[in-house]
C-alpha cells in the first residue's frame, strides 16, 4: 500500500543515475549538434546539461551558425562532441562540401583528423579519439551523437585517462528492436502485458493510451543509451482494441511515437492481418483481392501522414488462432507482400513473424514436430519476399526454451532479409522471479556459426555481413535483431532489480552481438551500482555470470524443453505439463528412457533441415552435444554421456547441486545491506527467497518423476520422495 503521505516510490533509475554522469559531468564539455540535429541533437544536449548542472562542470553549445571558436578555446575543453560526417585524416582529398562544425574535428584533435575530408559517416558512426588531454568523440549524425555520449558514460574515469588509440564504431545491425506484448484491455487470461512478469503496461492504463507518457520517456531514454532504436508498442496477439491502433488510436501513436523519436527510436505497431474486415467491413482479408490492396494501401498513406518517421509493421499470421492467408489458399510470402507494398512508398518495413505452426498436434502421432514447422513452412518461400519485408526468426525452433538448438530458418532463407527474434522477458527462464542473466545464452546464440559449413554467424546473417566462405558476389541481406521486451510498470522497471541487467545485455548485444556477455554485466554493475563497495560487484558476478546455466540445472534437462506448468503460466515444474498437450513439444519420457528422436534415420527428420556440418552432428548420437541430447535423440537412462555420468546420474546430480548453489546466495547478498539502497535489497532478498523455494520444487519434482519412470536409484544417496 503507497504511503499517502510520500506517495508512490520513485521510479528506480536503471543503468542511468545521475551518479553514473559525474565523470563527464564534472568536466569542460563542448558540444555541436551541427545544423541539422533536430530532436535527437536536443537530447544530446540537454543530457549535457543536466550532467554539467549536477556535477559543477561547464557545458559550451556551438550554434553551427554562430561564429567559429579558435582552437585554443577548443582544446580548453576536457571533452568535444561534434557531428562531422567526415571525420577522416589530414592529407586525404578535401570536400566543398564542408559539415559547418567539421572544423572543430581539427582543433581538437590538433589536426590528427580535420573532419572534412575521407568517407562518408553514417549517421549512427562514432570515432571517439583522445589526443593530448582532449577525448574528441565525431559522428556522422545526431543519433550517433548520442551513442557516442553513452560509449563516454559508459567508460567514466576511462574516457579521459591517457591517449588509448582511435576508435571507430556503429552497429552490426541496421534494426535494433523491442516488442512489447502490451495490450490496452486487460486480457481475461493473459493480463495486461502477455508474458509481463512487471506490472502493467508503461503504455496504456484504465482502456487506452495513458495521457502521462512521462514513464514512457524514461524508457525511451534507457533504450537510446543503449542503442535499441525500434519499438513495437503492442501485442502480437492483436485484439479488438488494439487493432484499432492502426485507424481510431492513432493520433495517441503519434503521441508515443514523439516520446520515442528524441531518443532515436522509431515506433512500430503490431497489426492484425483480419483488418480489412475487423476495421475495413470488407467482407475479406484476402491479399490478392483489390480491394484489400486499397484499403492497406489508404491506412499506410494515413499512418505515416500522422507519424511521417513510422517504422513499419509487425505481424503474426496464421499461428496459434491468429488469421493469417492461409484461409484464402494463399501462402506467407503473399500475406507479407500485401503489407509490404502497403508501406514501400513510405520507406516502412513489414516484420513478418515465422512462428507458424499446427496448435492441434496429435501427441500420439511420434512423427509429428513442433520444431521442424517453421522451416516447412518459409523455406520454400525464399526469394519471393519483397525486399521491404524482414522474416522475423526466434532463436530456438521451438519457443524461447532455456536451451534449444538454433533455428535451421535463419541459414535456410539465404534470400531473405532475416531478423533473430530473442526473449528478454522471462516466459521460460524465471518470470524475473529468479536471478537468469541472459546475456551469455544469447551472446552463444548469436555466435553460433550456423552457415557456410560453420562458418557464418547468427549474427552474420542478421546483419548481412559474409562470413569467410561466402560466396564472392553474394546478395547479403541485413534484417535485424528482434526481442521481447521485459518491463513493466513497477518502480524496478522489470520487477526483478537484477533482470534490469538482460534488457541492458539485449541492446549491447544487439549492437555488437560479439562482446562479452560478462563485460556488459561489469557496465551494468559500474552504471546501476556507481561508486560501489567492491564487495556488490563480487557477489553480483558470483550471481549472476552463471545464473542462466544455474537455472538450466535445476529445470528442464539435456535440451529437453516444456516441463513447465501451462496452469501457471509456464512458471514452476511440471514435467508432463505438455506431455499430452495439443500445442506439441514432448519429451517422451518412458520406463526405458527419455528425449526426441528428430533424426532423419528413425525420428522426425528435424536433423535433416540443418545444413552441413550441423545436420551430420546432430544425427549422429556420437556426435551431437551433450546439452542437446534429449532435443535429438531418444536414449536409456544409463546413456553414458561425455562426460562420464549416466544422463540418469546427470538429472539426480544437476538438479540437487543447483539448489545448493541458489542457496548459497542468500546469505551473500544478506551481507550487502546497507552497501545497496534498502528498497533494492528488500526486492532482491524477496525474489531469492522465491527463487530457493521454487528450485527446490524443481528439484524434487524431477529427481522424483524420473526415479519413478526409471527404477534407477541416485548413487549418491540422497533422498527421493
């Protein structure tokens, strides 16, 4: 109950207080915006400002149009912050062309660079350089401007020790983006925010868009300093009100979409493919049909006549009841392009989502596989997508699992602009109940090289960048990287104060997909825990940099996915949750055995939609990867595995030495109270304390199913119930 005499708590900072500024804050700063900086250029400034007034530094603007500084005055400044689309060295051609503010590249870099000749910048290229007691950081626009300001945020004392070299950065992949799965009615079964484990939504309160979108610009903020720059703002599972977004909501788009766009981010919505009917009265969705064309056509030109930086659409089709083509004998790439040459006129992009498959599997049927269905149905539609359309991908073949093999589409569709869709929400990994860093599950997912006989990234092929035996003169395709979003409306933003940290590691990540996970988590630390006892950063990375593989060990074994309660929401054990479920995923657990035999010789035939040299891996028992077994294969529970053990063995010892770790936690962090705010401390010990309680469910539940499946005692001696 809120304190009617302190009202609510405030909301909590995130990776961004005031503190976090004081290095850069506490200095001469200069800054120019140049001429053409508009909303995102104010905010570059305006976070200078607030620095500088907080920490009793000094804060020079240069107008591009006012008179030019010597370089004196220039280099009197401990930090230079300049939009220079060209930002090359001395001796290289000049250009007439100019950038009215690329001089001060010059002065302050006492002429290493001149900011008037070499390349061209991106908007979003940063060079960040320290020469002789000045850090200059150059972009090639506004939005890189404010990346570059967050890269010195993120260094603090470092940013401004001795002269470390050039550094030149942007990102790997051109979309950067979160899905929200808020919805603006309540949702009878799913709530607010589907899969939101936070509060409600940011967005929408009491049937419609909130009138105070001030919690919104806070996100917005968050998001742009770590280089998200697309939001989709409601559910995929679009529902009556949320559909109208698209026509009667969409003045309260627009206003959304002005919180966004200082902070680099464009707004996206998630529509229905029924709109044609469900808003139009057309008596059909089909794609081909003209007048279905003309009324996508009629409500694209009236979006971006509202939002003219609209990014574009994200769509679920034909999956889990959603209507899709399907109903007119049409296929997805007809279903896409319909939208998609909707928006081209306006520069948009359809994010067509591939998580289609039959919800009303037979479970008695051991041929049919959830996992091979996306494949099934894109693969053959590569080439045909119009060039506007970004196939969006999970990462998983089945649905966001602790651990799963990487999906075959992402390889499959060489053709085809791919984005990989990833979850920071925690549907499968805690419901940011438990402590599940991420970071390092998806920095494997990302890294893995899927392609090109092994060669060629996740993030390779999201990016459209080659690998080494890419073929020369190929057509490389940059979609995307894609991710569920995980905050709410609670004063901790993700309701869990650690899971702050996985929304941090998605926007790094989705940046430079090849940095350490664990290195994010040590910016995370410095920014969330500014000036720290050195004993927060300890006990936090003895947390967390596990945390995700902690997790795995008291769940779900050896690849095996599901054993989650459908009753709750997919929170807690229960190992045959899906067993016999309509919806697919099994693990066929029996008295002889355990796990899915998706090889091409006896299973599914799942291994045979991997290409070379994963597809031989896979099938082969020898071969393929211990913590991927029970996704492949069926084995006997005295199934040695590589490491020794029996997988029966594994199950018993993983489970129980888990617990004993989630346990030893506690005590750990008891003995940071008072080294951390007392409002954090409480959340956090509170959540451990859950956490304990639900592993050891975990823990029990499945040492004791699967004794009772397999007769087979723990060698160890430890109880069974």
């Amino acid at each position: 109950m809120t304190d009617r005499t302190t009202g609510p708590p405030p909301v909590h900072p995130a990776w961004l207080p005031d503190a976090a500024f004081a290095p850069v804050g506490s200095r001469r700063v200069l800054v120019a915006p140049g001429p053409d900086a508009g909303p995102v250029g104010e905010t570059v400034v305006a976070e200078l400002r607030r620095a500088t007034a907080a920490h009793g530094g000094t804060l020079t603007v240069v107008d591009a149009a006012g008179p030019r500084l010597d370089d004196a005055t220039v280099r009197a400044h401990d930090l230079v912050l300049v939009v220079a689309p060209r930002a090359g060295g001395p001796g290289q051609r000049r250009y007439p062309d100019a950038h009215p503010t690329a001089y001060l590249v010059a002065a302050a870099t006492a002429g290493r660079y001149d900011g008037e000749t070499g390349g061209q910048f991106a908007p979003d290229m940063v060079r960040r350089v320290r020469v002789g007691g000045t850090t200059v950081v150059a972009a090639g626009g506004a939005v890189g401007l404010l990346y570059g300001l967050h890269g010195v945020v993120r260094l603090g004392e470092r940013a401004f020790q001795a002269d470390d070299g050039d550094h030149l950065e942007r990102p790997l992949t051109p979309v950067r983006m979160l899905d929200h799965w808020d919805n603006i009615d309540v949702h009878p079964v799913m709530g607010q925010v589907e899969r939101g484990y936070a509060g409600g939504s940011i967005f929408y309160a009491d049937g419609r868009v909130r009138d105070d979108l001030s919690r919104v610009a806070d996100y917005a903020r968050l998001l742009g300093s770590i280089g998200v720059n697309a939001v989709a703002i409601n559910n995929v599972n679009v529902h009556a009100t949320e559909a109208r977004l698209l026509t009667d909501g969409l003045a309260d788009v627009a206003r959304v979409a002005d919180v966004f766009r200082p902070h680099g981010v464009r707004t996206y919505l998630s529509v229905s493919f029924g709109s044609p009917m469900r808003l139009g009265g057309l008596a059909t969705n089909d794609p081909l049909d003209p007048d279905v064309q003309a009324w996508w056509a009629a409500t694209a030109d009236r979006v971006w006549a509202t939002i003219p930086d609209f990014g574009g659409f994200v769509v679920k089709a034909d999956s889990e009841g959603q209507p899709g083509p399907f109903a007119y004998g049409r296929d997805h790439a007809d279903g896409a392009n319909l939208l998609a040459r909707a928006v081209a006129p306006h520069g948009g992009t359809v994010f067509w989502r591939a998580f289609v498959y039959n919800h009303e599997q037979d479970w008695r049927d051991r041929r049919t596989d959830r996992a091979r269905a996306a494949y099934d149905h894109f693969a053959p539609l590569d080439g045909r997508f119009d060039d506007n359309v970004v196939l969006q991908v999970k990462y998983g073949p089945l649905d966001f699992q602790v651990r799963e093999a990487v999906s075959p589409v992402i390889a499959a569709m060489p053709r085809t602009r791919v984005a990989v869709e990833l979850q920071v929400t925690q549907e499968y990994t805690g419901h940011q109940k438990h402590v599940c860093y991420l970071g390092p599950l998806w920095s494997d997912v990302l890294g893995f090289p899927l392609a090109e006989d092994a060669t060629r990234t996740v993030a390779e092929i999201a990016s459209g960048l080659p690998g080494p035996r890419t073929p020369e003169g190929a057509q490389l395709r940059a979609g995307g990287i894609t991710a569920v979003s995980n905050v709410g409306d609670d004063e901790f933003w993700t309701g869990h104060p650690l899971a702050q940290a996985n929304l941090y590691a998605y926007g790094r990540l989705a940046w430079d997909p090849s940095a350490d996970p664990v290195a994010l988590l040590d910016e995370w630390l410095d920014l969330t825990f500014p000036g720290a006892d050195p004993r927060v950063r300890e006990t936090l990375h003895a947390f967390m940099d596990d945390s995700w593989l902690t997790y795995e060990k008291y769940t779900a074994p050896l690849g095996v996915c599901f054993m989650v309660d459908p009753l709750r929401g997919h929170y807690g054990p229960n190992v045959d949750g899906y067993e016999y479920s309509k919806w697919g995923t099994y693990h066929f657990a029996d008295r002889d055995g355990i796990g899915v035999d998706r090889t091409v010789a006896t299973g599914t035939g799942f291994t045979g939609q991997y290409p070379a040299p994963w597809d031989a891996v896979y099938e082969d028992l020898a071969t393929c990867p211990d913590e991927l077994l029970l996704f492949f294969h069926h084995v006997p529970y005295e199934h040695v595995l590589k490491s020794g053990t029996t997988v029966i063995q594994h199950i018993y010892d993983t489970r129980a030495d888990a617990v004993d770790v989630v346990e030893s936690w506690v005590p750990r962090w008891e003995a940071l109270r008072g080294l951390v705010d007392d409002r954090l401390h409480a959340r956090v010990a509170e959540r451990l304390a859950e956490q304990v309680r639900s592993a050891t469910e975990w823990r029990d539940q499945v040492r004791t199913y699967f004794f009772r499946k397999s007769g087979v005692p723990d060698a160890s001696g430890r109880p069974i119930y």
